[in-house]
C-alpha cells in the first residue's frame, strides 16, 4: 500500500465510509483496508468511527491534521499538532481559522504609486508591493540622469 492510498483510507474513513466502500474506491482488497483501519485505530462501523475520531481531535487526544495520537504535555498549552509539519499544512489548508483582529488591519496609501492597500499588523509600510519598493529605491533617480 503506497502512502496516498493511505492517506486516501483514512480521509474516506473519517468522512464514514465502509471498508467494502473504500477498497472498491482505491482497488484493494477489504481485509487490507480493514488491517490498516484497525491498526490505525479507525475500526468500526463507519459514522461510529467518524464520530469517535472527532471526539478525540476535540478532546486534544489526536492531531488535527493527520489524526495519529497526541501524548499531552504535563505543563503548558495542550498541543493541537504531532509534529511542525503537521501544524504548517493544516493553517495552510484552514486559511479561515486564522483569528485576525479587525484593530490590526491598516488601510494605507503607496507613497510611490498611489494605490491604497491594506497591511496586517504593520502601520508603517510605505510600499504597496516588493516591486514599488525597489523601484522607488533604485530607479527614482536613475530616470532623472543621476
């Protein structure tokens, strides 16, 4: 079984498919589907195990990204995440998630072009674009003949 098969059983698995469902899907047979759910931990009837594994991602039992199990730490913030790889992939498909408060958005005004743009947690930006900026600090007085 190849890795995308994997990832492929346990995504039609938390989202309650069968093991005859997933095997007719990915063209394996339903016992090896149904070894990797249960040494995964997704056995069982499939809404079952679709409500039990969003049970432990609540709970901070597994991870939100790939589901394997979470040991917790003693002291400190529950972790969410196995690993930082794990954590880099789930913001980057859950832009939504990402709690930005209305205080920190700018409204500004390119001091080269003119365009108004908006900038998240930086007042001072001057430049609209990487490319204003290095236009209005290289080129500027290069037209002129200097």
């Amino acid at each position: 079984m190849t890795k995308v098969q994997a990832a492929l059983i346990r995504q039609f698995r938390l989202d309650g498919l069968g093991y005859k469902a997933i095997a007719t899907r990915l063209g394996l047979t339903r016992d090896i589907v149904r070894n990797f759910c249960k040494a995964n931990k997704l056995e069982g009837y499939g809404p079952v195990a679709k409500l039990n594994f969003k049970e432990q991602i609540y709970s901070g039992k597994a991870c939100l990204h790939c589901g394997k199990e979470i040991s917790q730490p003693f002291t400190g913030r529950p972790k969410k995440f196995c690993s930082d790889g794990c954590r880099r992939e789930w913001w980057k498909s859950n832009p939504e998630a990402v709690n930005r408060k209305e205080t920190a958005i700018y409204h500004l005004v390119c001091t080269r072009c003119g365009q108004e743009f908006t900038s998240y947690g930086n007042k001072n930006r001057k430049y609209c674009t990487h490319n204003c900026y290095i236009k209005a600090r290289f080129w500027e007085g290069m037209e002129d003949g200097i």
